[in-house]
C-alpha cells in the first residue's frame, strides 16, 4: 500500500491560513493599518473601491522595507516583531504571526510599493495567487503603499458569501474605527469610491472618540481614571441617558491593541446596575495598561482575544473603576440635602456668651370649660333600639347606576390610572383597565386577561409597516420646522442601506455633507412626535437586529420602525384607545407573541383566582 501523507504546496497552505485571517475586506484593512502602525507609521490613508472587492489599498509614512524584506515579508511566518519562542510572552507590537500577508497575496492580486528614507530608489512587488510575478526598482515616497484587487477572485465560493456592499463596508469602518481609536496619535484618512468618509487630525482620546462619532458625545462621557500594580485603566464611560439597545459602542483596549472580553464587559454593566433602561447597553472607551507578561495575546488568529494572569483582580479593578466614575460625576443618583427648609443654625465662637432661653407665658387661671356648654353632635342616622343598627342601613349598600356622562374619577374608580370620561359606560359595554400604564386588563369568559401595550403595539405596528413595505410609499407627516442632526459615517452607510424602505414607511430624509442629515418628514401614523428620536432608534434596533441571521432585511426594518414608534411604557391610554388596540391585536396573524417573540398576552384563570382566595 503506498503512503497518503503529503505536505500541501505553499499555495494550498496560504488559503488555508487566509481561510482564518481573512474573512472578508475588512479583515485586510485591519491586518494592513496594524502593520502600517507597527511601522511606526505617523499618518495612514486607507481607500477603498466598491467595499473592498475591488480595491483595498493603505497608504503609510512609516519605517518602509529594503527589496529583500518587501520580497520575504509576503513568505509564511516571516515576520520582523519576534526572533525567538520568549518574545511571545513580551508582545508589544500587533502582528506578529507572520500569516497575515502571505494570506492575503493567496486570495487577491497585490501590489507592494516600498521605500526606506536612507535610500534612493524603492521596490515594486506584485503577487498573484502566492506567485511573483513581478518584482523592480521603482520610484515612490517613503513608507509603503499596499494595493490588495479583486479579493477572493481566485475562490469564487469566499467571494459568493460576502455580503452587499453596505454591510461590507459598515465591517471597514469598524476595523477602520478600532485601529484609529487605539492611536489617536497618528492621522487617519478613509475613503470611499472617491469619497471621504473620514479625516482624523492627531490628537487625545476624546478628540478621536468625537471625530469617529459626532461632537455630542462630548457631552455625554465621564472619565475613567486608575492606576493599580496589576492594570492601569483610563478611558471614558457613556452616561445611563445615553444608552443603545445595539451593541458596537463599547471598546476595550489593552496596551493599544482592541479586544473582546466578555468577562469584562460584565464587569462594566454590573457598575451600571439599577441606572440602564431595560434592554440596552452603555457606550464605552476603556484602555488598559498591563506587563506585557501578564498578558496572552495568541490564542486567536485574529489577535482579538487575549487572557489575564490574574483576571479575578482585573475585573474587580475595572468594576470599581467605572462605579467610582459614575459616582464621581453625579451621574449616580444621590441625596440632595437642599437648604429648604432647614434649621439655620449660628456659628458660636469660643468666648461667645450663649443667648438667654426663651421665656414662655403661662396662664394658670385658665379654664377651658368655663363660659361652654358640651353639646352632643348630632347623628346622621336614627338608631333602631331593637336591633342596635341605624335605620335605612341598607341604602348604605345601595349602587346608583352611573350615567352615560358621568366620569370613571366621579364614580369613585380609580382602578385605572390611565382612563379618562369615557372609560366607564353604560353597562354591557367591555370594560378596560390600566395598571400602572403598562398592561391593559379586561375580563374574559375564563378570568382576567393581562396585556402588555407596548408589546401588543409593537405586534400591530410590525405587521402593518412589512404589508406597508411591498405597497408603495405612505403619507408623511410633514415637519413645520426640519429637524437637523449629525450621525457618524456609520448609521449614515444604514441610513442610505435601508432609505427606500424608510420612504416608503413615509420618512423624508435629506443627505448632507459630514455625516448631516435632515428630516423634514415622518410616518403619520406613528405616536413618537420627535422625528429625530425615531430615527436613532430606528438604527439602533436595525443594529441590534443584524445579528439574527433568520430576520430578513423587510423584516429587519419593520421590526426597527415598530420598536421605534411603539406606546412606551407608562403612556396613559383612554378606554377608547384600549379598546381599539385589543381589536387591532386580535386582527393580527400571531397576536400571543411580539416580533421579538416575547408574550404579549396572559390570563390569569378563575381556578387561579379561587386558589389566592382559598
């Protein structure tokens, strides 16, 4: 029998490899600007073409290669940031597995144009699935400049499964974003089929969080400042207010390399505890300083998950840290002892004599029955000598039937606390109450009936706004006076993915330059009278809905318009208005259960009733 062990050839083993580096375009932009960093790179322009399927080409000032290094740096595990098995455990620098070019030159068409300052002339290298087919003297400027074409266009099966255009680039912004936010220090550029996205000048740490994200997030960040023997922790943490139901504001860095951590990331919400709306997450900025040694950092490929020596002590010192910023900026409730009312009090100096205790009058000659004769009050009622009860008593128990026009706080109930005049009609009419102005109560054949409203609306919405989508476009409420905002490039690439579908639920959105937008229309039949706030949620539930591969766009963006102009809880709602959502529920496909697939309805039966009684 002959052997069947055999070793690939070098081309089969850097697709492999890319198989795990290189998942999509924004996977070359990260690998690309981390080498152009550790290059010691000071600005770093990166372009991209049709989202990174054309074109992905990062441009840098840094250190540059002689011919011999542009020639090895695209071998397997060539690299110049570790020389010996001990440096894996000092890794300062980000790449340094040596996989990241020879993965990329396996799977595009690449070209390298490099020079070092000390020389005269550079080297142009170009690779074609792992092959050479190009190699020269050329003129360029210091630094190196990479230019990765036609990703994947030697493996249509990798190419087949990116995704559109927009959601592969709303990928590069976030590489784009964890690398710039790492160092502010050095300048960055992106742009976008000839069209800049971003231009970030160098600067600190909230200069760069307020150039990614907007200027208002100056507004709503606090410091986080500590210094310990296991971990420095510096940053910025959101305010409670400010919190998203999405997740893709909360970075962790450690030693200016982004990092994921969910062990931390649990530390930073139970800081937060009791201050977060339900179902949504704080903005963070966390960089952490530690010993190199105390630290792994290769246990991923992509060099995003990293382990602790002492991870107990980490997340203790990151928990104290966030709670004590919090604290520190009164962003946690307090007690306020305001002057008010209070008990003004002088201040007695050493030598000062007391004052002299207040003198009381008395008058001992008073008599309070003198001049007064005691009268009996008199009773409302006769009383029945025979059977010690008043008479007519039981007109006491006696219910007058209320009229059409009588209010439900005229009658004496209040059971609801959301119910106007016409909540309480003649009988044979269904009867609604609201309790806490959160769920709706009505009686059934079988119990109680418990709905939760903004649940029960969102169902309604949902499946009015997925028929809306595939029946043209819907009248707009018209703004009086437009509403103008400023987004990050990054709801501005969700804003221009989901803009048909927003005009046809009745939005009118008008693109500006620099992320500006302006809304001078929104759906008419929504109860969210701020434009502007529907349209944050809106991609903020479009973010946090991403992540369920089985939610189609249509259903994606319904489900976002539906959160976003859903009742809130603790909206009052007339009888009418009840009355009007129950039937509205019980017309719609699957009224048990929301879009999100939580319970919409429950009843409480009468054998439950009897049992709490028995």
């Amino acid at each position: 029998m002959s052997d069947i062990i055999k070793l690939l050839p070098d081309s089969v083993a850097n697709q492999i490899a890319a198989g795990e580096v290189i998942q999509r375009p924004a996977s070359v932009v990260k690998e690309l600007t981390e080498n152009a960093v550790d290059a010691g790179a000071t600005e770093i322009s990166v372009v991209i073409r049709d989202a990174g399927r054309t074109l992905v080409q990062v441009i840098d000032n840094g250190c540059g290669m002689s011919e011999t290094d542009a020639r090895l740096s695209f071998e397997r595990h060539a690299t110049s940031k570790i020389s010996s098995a001990d440096d894996l455990f000092i890794i300062t620098t980000k790449g340094f597995r040596g996989e990241a070019l020879a993965s990329i030159a396996a799977v595009s068409m690449t070209e390298l144009r490099t020079r070092r300052e000390e020389d005269e002339a550079g080297t142009l290298v170009e690779i074609n699935n792992s092959r050479v087919t190009r190699q020269e003297p050329c003129s360029c400027a210091a630094g190196s400049v990479f230019s990765v074409r036609n990703l994947f266009y030697n493996v249509p099966a990798r190419r087949k499964f990116l995704k559109s255009d927009t959601t592969e680039f709303r990928h590069i912004i976030t590489e784009f974003q964890r690398v710039a936010l790492a160092h502010p220090e050095i300048r960055f550029n992106l742009t976008h089929n000839d069209q800049e996205i971003y231009r970030l000048p160098a600067g600190n740490h909230r200069q760069r969080i307020a150039g990614l994200f907007g200027k208002h997030y100056n507004q709503n960040l606090v410091s986080v400042e500590t210094s310990t023997s296991i971990v420095t922790v510096s940053g910025f943490a959101g305010k409670p207010e400010n919190a998203r139901r999405s997740a893709g504001e909360q970075f962790f860095f450690v030693n200016n390399r982004f990092i994921r951590h969910p062990y931390l990331h649990r530390a930073v919400l139970e800081a937060y505890q009791g201050l977060l709306p339900p179902d949504t997450l704080p903005a963070y900025f966390i960089y952490m300083t530690a010993d190199p040694a105390t630290i792994d950092v290769n246990i991923h490929p992509t060099k995003t998950e990293v382990k602790f020596e002492d991870e107990r002590s980490v997340w203790q010192i990151m928990l104290a840290s966030v709670r004590e910023a919090l604290g520190r900026f009164n962003v946690v409730p307090s007690i306020d002892f305001g002057p008010e009312g209070a008990v003004e009090i002088p201040v007695i100096m050493g030598k000062t004599p007391p004052p002299p205790l207040p003198q009381i009058e008395v008058d001992h000659t008073f008599n309070p029955f003198e001049g007064t004769e005691y009268q009996r009050p008199e009773t409302k009622w006769k009383w029945d000598a025979e059977r010690y009860l008043p008479r007519d008593w039981e007109s006491l128990f006696t219910i007058t039937a209320r009229s059409g026009n009588k209010s439900e706080s005229e009658s004496g109930d209040d059971m609801s606390t959301g119910q106007s005049a016409d909540s309480g009609q003649a009988t044979g009419q269904r009867r609604f109450f609201q309790v806490k102005n959160r769920y709706i109560m009505c009686p059934v054949i079988s119990g109680i009936m418990m709905i939760d409203q903004r649940r029960a609306h969102e169902r309604v919405l949902y499946e009015k706004y997925l028929t809306s989508l595939g029946d043209g476009p819907k009248p707009a409420q018209v703004s009086l006076f437009p509403v103008e905002a400023e987004l990050n490039p990054g709801d501005m690439v969700i804003i221009e993915e989901i803009g048909d579908q927003l005009r046809m639920l009745g939005f009118e959105i008008k693109a500006g330059k620099n992320g500006r937008v302006t809304i001078t229309g929104h759906p008419a039949a929504s109860r969210n009278a701020n434009p502007l706030s529907m349209l944050e949620t809106i991609i903020a539930e479009y973010k946090h809905s991403m992540g369920d591969p089985a939610i189609g766009a249509r259903e994606r963006i319904a489900l976002s318009m539906a959160r976003a102009s859903a009742i809130q809880y603790g909206t009052p709602l007339t009888h009418t208005e009840m009355e009007e959502l129950f039937d509205m529920l019980f017309a719609c496909a699957l009224p048990n259960y929301s879009p999100s697939g939580k319970t919409v309805m429950n009843i409480i039966t009468l054998e439950e009733l009897d049992r709490r009684f028995s």
